[in-house]
C-alpha cells in the first residue's frame, strides 16, 4: 500500500504513521505539496484533509478522475465545514470522508477498508 497523506496536523500524521508501519506513507503538508505528489506518483489510497488540501487539491483530484484515474480518496472533513463543502468535495471525486475530529484508529481502519475493497486504478 502507497498512501498519500495530506493533512497539517502533525499529531495525527506520526499515530497514522505509526498505525500503518511498515506501508509507504507519503506526507504532504500543503495544498501545493499535495497537488505535486499526486500529479508525480501512483497512490494504492489517498487521505485527504479538507483544510490542507484546499481547492486546488480538489482540482487535482478531480483532474486525476477525469483521466480515469480511481483511486480511493478518503476526504478528512473540517470540524465546522458544511454542506457545500461536502458536495464540492463528491463532486471532485472522494471516495468517503469522515469528520475531524476523529481518532487516528478509525482514520487507518478506513484506509486499510478502502484500499482492499475499491477497484484500483488503471494507472497502478
């Protein structure tokens, strides 16, 4: 497994990693970051904070699906986002999403669902 994880919250991204050892977890901790990443690399699943990815990130996966690319893409929701945010998201292309505050337990147990349950894409 491959994952892309793109979140600020440093705390969350060391029990993720820590979680999900010995499985390849790249960091991006930007908007900017994230968008190179995925455009340079071929992810198993992607997680993908709402505040970090910002709407660039959501361009970047919307663009990834339109090549037909399928990843799953599990959308880490702000505390306080609503509901356009969520449409905005679906509509780019997320898979499933959760919001924070969330345990980073259950964060894995999703990725690990994810990853094993989801067509992967034609590009892997």
């Amino acid at each position: 497994m491959f994952l892309l994880l793109a979140d600020r919250d440093q705390g969350l991204v060391a029990d993720l990693t820590m979680l999900l050892s010995p499985r390849s977890i790249q960091v991006a901790c930007s908007s900017l970051e994230a968008c190179d990443h995925m455009s340079n690399h071929v992810f198993t699943i992607m997680a993908l904070d709402e505040l970090t990815l910002g709407m660039a990130g959501l361009r970047a996966l919307a663009d990834r699906r339109a090549d037909g690319d399928a990843t799953p893409a599990l959308f880490l929701r702000a505390e306080r986002s609503g509901v356009s945010e969520l449409i905005e998201a679906l509509v780019a292309g997320v898979t499933d999403c959760v919001r924070k505050p969330v345990r980073a337990e259950h964060v894995a147990a999703k990725l690990l669902d994810l990853a094993t349950s989801r067509p992967r894409s034609p590009r892997s």
